[in-house]
C-alpha cells in the first residue's frame, strides 16, 4: 500500500499501485518536487 503525501505532509491518496499514485500526482500536476510518495506496508509494525 502506498501513500502520496503533498510538500505540506497531508495524505492525497492511498493506493495499492504505486503507478496510480504518480498517475494521481500527475492528474493534479504535483511535480515529483511537491509530493513525496510512501511504501505504508513497510512502515507499519505489527505488535503480539
């Protein structure tokens, strides 16, 4: 899963293609200097 996340740090979009993603930033044209695009699988720890 990831996440696209604007220069500000506010979540625009969660997808589980990482092409959709910059599909998104491209629709709204962020420029790759305006976003900053996140693996949220790999960030999340599970606890028992």
């Amino acid at each position: 899963m990831y996440g696209l996340y604007d220069k500000e740090g506010i979540l625009r979009f969660v997808d589980s293609d990482k092409d959709a993603c910059i599909a998104y930033a491209e629709l709204f044209e962020l420029g790759s200097t305006n976003y900053c695009l996140i693996d949220l699988a790999n960030n999340t720890k599970k606890s028992k």
